[in-house]
C-alpha cells in the first residue's frame, strides 16, 4: 500500500500515527463490530493506550488474532481508533448520528479523556435546538437502557427540561420516542432542575405522542381512533402513569381530560379529589419554572431573541411621546405552592416594571404597566396605586420574583415578593396587594431602549 508523502516524517507525531491508521503493513488484528463489519488495527497501540484492549489481547495469549464487539459498530469503533492511535478527534468524524455510540464505546474502554471530549462536543451540538437534545436523548436510552444515569444523560434530561413540550399534529418532526420521554418523566419526577412544561402539559404530549405511535403515525386525538386502537393507546399509556403525579394538576383538568381515558384507577382518581379538597397538592410544574416570553405579532416595537428567553422594546428615535409595551411568560402558575424565576436587566431604558399579572389583555390600557409589579424606580405598582419599596434596579440587576400560593380560610391566596441581587424584600401583600388572583402569568412591561432576559433560579 502507497503511503502519502505530503509530509516528512518525524515533524508530527500525530500525523505519523494518524498515518498507521490505514497503513496495512502494521495490522496484526481484526476487531469485529455489531454492525458485522470488520476494522483492522495494530496490537501494540490498542494494548498501549487502553487497559481495556491489554487485557483483551493478552488474555488471549496470541492464540487470537480477532476480537469481537457485539454492542459497539464499526462508525463509533473508528473513532475510537482515530483517538487511540493520535489521542484526539476531528470535529467532522463525531457527529449528531455516532455521538452516542462512541459515548458508551468510550466508556466500555474507559477511555475518560474521549469522555469529557465527547461531553463538551455533544454541548456544542445541543445549541442547534430542541431537536437535538430530544434526538440525542432518544439515541441515549435506545442504546444505554433506563437504568442508566451519567453525565451526558443529565446533560440531555437538563436540555429537554428547559424546552416546553408542545403538542403537535404528527410525529414527523418531534425525535422524542416514547421510551425517551418515560425517561424524562422518571429522571425528573421530584427534580430541582429547570422545567418548561406543566404536569398537564405533560399528561397532553404524552397521550398525543401514544396515540401517534399507537395508530402508525395517521391520528393524535383519541376520538377519532377504534376500539381496537383505544386498547393499544391505553397499553402504551400505562407505563407513563407512575412518572405523571396528578397532584400537579387542577380538579377540572383531571376531571375533563385525564378520568375519561380510564388509565388511572377509580380508588386513585378518587384519592386525587380527596387529596385537592383539603389542599394536598404539589406546584403545577415539576422542579424550578423556566418559561419563555409569549410573542405577539402586532407588537412590532418588541423584539424576542430567538431562544425567546430575552425581550428588548426599540429604542425611540422619533419625537413622539415615549410608549411602554407589556408582555407575558407563557406558563401560568395555579395550583398550591412556592414558585420563583429572575428577571436579568440587560438595558435600562425609562422605568421598566416586573412582577405578575392576571389573563388580561395588555392592549386595553393606556397604563405604563399592567398586573402586580415592581418598578426600577423602587416602587411597587398595582391598578392605579403604588407605594414606595425601597428597591430600586439598575442594570445588570438581577430580580427575583418569589410566588406563594397558599390557602387561608378555605380561600386561595397568592402573595408576592421580590429580591434584588440576592436581597430580599418584604411581601408585597402589606402594601395593599391582597388582591393577586390565584391564577397569574409572569409579567414585564419596557420603556424603550430596554432590554431583559429570563433566568431559572439557581437549584443549589
């Protein structure tokens, strides 16, 4: 076989070894993969540089000259190999497609270096979007099973949290499958972390995404499917049940859209109701809420980043009078419990205004704010009042709102706090704000020129 002669040898040690790779002349074993496919290697460098391979061939006292590998295939084992003859990888050979597998290859090798390689490699991938980090994390319970927990499948668990599961019409574009979303639901059942999506929410995607794979990918509403279709939605739907807790959500919710499925059992619905009438219940989100800012077209003076965690008014060039435009977090908080998220201010132009608000239309009032909020300039705001709180913002701030809902003679009330840099400052409920509705959406509204960015608070 011709050996390239582009460069002299002895300038590069990598570049001599990356020549073995293919170099016949020095292969003296066979390593057949999963995928039956055969690679060709040399003794010296695989029992060099792995534990793993030295015990493999010498335990064979030479007596073999092929070795057998029946979970790992010939794309990832070349990798493999790239990294042992050379001790690095190039960006073009570890790919959305093979990252997995040379993951796991890479820990049946104990190779801890690829690891953490392979870790800050798979981060560069998972900013590409949603659809990434669902498609890798299928990938990962596909090839590791359930069982399994390690740094990269917290690192996908953390990913598709923060990412709201939305109900679709087919499965065409949604690479979750079903065994990775019953991880997701199992890993994160009583989790600390950032999550996007509602328990309801959840119980949604989940039953859409069953009767999807139940009737080959041609239905997602139960009404329209057979009997027979019926059977196999609630087949595949049983598993999901011990990973969805109905303490997250609402007594209508579970009445009008979960009972009728006949899923859960009479004596647990039951105990659901009994459970809600004397305020055992759970935060409607699992772990600490991470929401995303609810666009409006017509707004044309807002802009939303794309990853819609950040919202920035225009500034005002013209000379007419200075305007603020209001707008929501897409998730509601409803149901018994504590709830927090921080407001970073990246840009400060004219007061901007942070807090909650009720389901009201943002276009109704001539008002610089709407709902339950604290200004920039230290006051606290509620419909046409607001009362001074010492805690002024400036940029670089970050906000935290501090969100109870709680019963207080058989009645729900909701009260509202706010720290500024870790400081925090009193309920807002002594101020004349005993009037928060039980049901509210993260609100800000902007003076032009600012710009602010959510932020999930910290879980340590």
């Amino acid at each position: 076989m011709s050996q390239s002669t582009s460069f002299q040898r002895g300038t590069s040690l990598v570049n001599d070894f990356k020549r073995l790779i293919n170099d016949e002349r020095f292969f003296d074993i066979t390593l057949k993969c999963s995928d039956e496919k055969k690679l060709n290697a040399c003794k010296a460098i695989l029992a060099t540089r792995s534990d793993v391979f030295s015990a493999l061939i010498f335990t064979k006292s030479g007596s073999e000259n092929e070795l057998l590998f029946k979970n790992i295939n010939s794309n990832a084992m070349k990798v493999i190999l790239e990294y042992l003859y050379t001790s690095k990888v190039e960006e073009k050979n570890l790919t959305i497609s093979n990252v997995v597998e040379v993951y796991y290859a890479s820990i049946q090798f104990k190779l801890n270096v690829l690891q953490q390689n392979i870790i800050e490699r798979t981060k560069k991938f998972l900013k590409d979007g949603s659809n990434v980090s669902k498609n890798l994390l299928s990938q990962f319970v596909k090839k590791f099973t359930s069982r399994v927990d390690n740094e990269m499948s917290q690192i996908l668990i953390n990913w598709v949290s923060k990412n709201r599961l939305e109900s679709f019409e087919n499965d065409e574009n949604d690479p979750l499958s079903l065994e990775g979303l019953k991880y997701l639901l199992m890993r994160t059942l009583d989790t600390k972390i950032p999550f996007a999506t509602t328990e309801f929410d959840i119980w949604k995607y989940a039953l859409k995404k069953v009767i999807n794979t139940a009737t080959n990918n041609k239905k997602t509403e139960l009404s329209n499917c057979s009997a027979d279709e019926i059977e196999k939605v609630k087949m595949h739907l049983t598993p999901f049940t011990i990973y969805i807790d109905l303490k997250r959500m609402d007594a209508k919710e579970i009445f009008n859209h979960v009972e009728p499925i006949n899923i859960f059992s009479i004596e647990k619905i039951k105990n659901i109701y009994r459970s809600k009438a004397s305020d055992d219940e759970l935060p409607n989100i699992r772990g600490i809420p991470v929401f995303k800012w609810k666009y409006r077209l017509f707004e044309k003076q807002l802009i939303v980043s794309n990853d819609e965690s950040t919202i920035e008014m225009k500034p005002n060039y013209s000379k007419q009078k200075s305007v603020h435009k209001s707008i929501l977090g897409d998730m509601i908080f409803k149901n018994l419990g504590k709830y927090e998220w921080n407001i970073v201010i990246e840009k400060l132009g004219g007061i901007v205004y942070i807090g909650v608000c009720g389901d009201e239309c943002l276009s109704t009032t001539e008002q610089n704010y709407h709902g339950w909020v604290l200004g920039s300039d230290g006051y606290v705001y509620r419909k046409n009042e607001w009362k001074w709180y010492d805690a002024k913002m400036k940029v670089w701030d970050k906000v935290t709102i501090h969100l109870e809902i709680s019963t207080v003679d058989k009645r729900r009330k909701c009260e509202c706090s706010f720290s500024i840099n870790g400081i925090k400052k009193p309920v807002v409920s002594g101020y004349g704000w005993d009037d928060i509705p039980s049901q509210v959406y993260p609100v800000v509204s902007l003076g032009c020129g600012s710009k602010l960015r959510i932020e999930p608070v910290s879980s340590v």
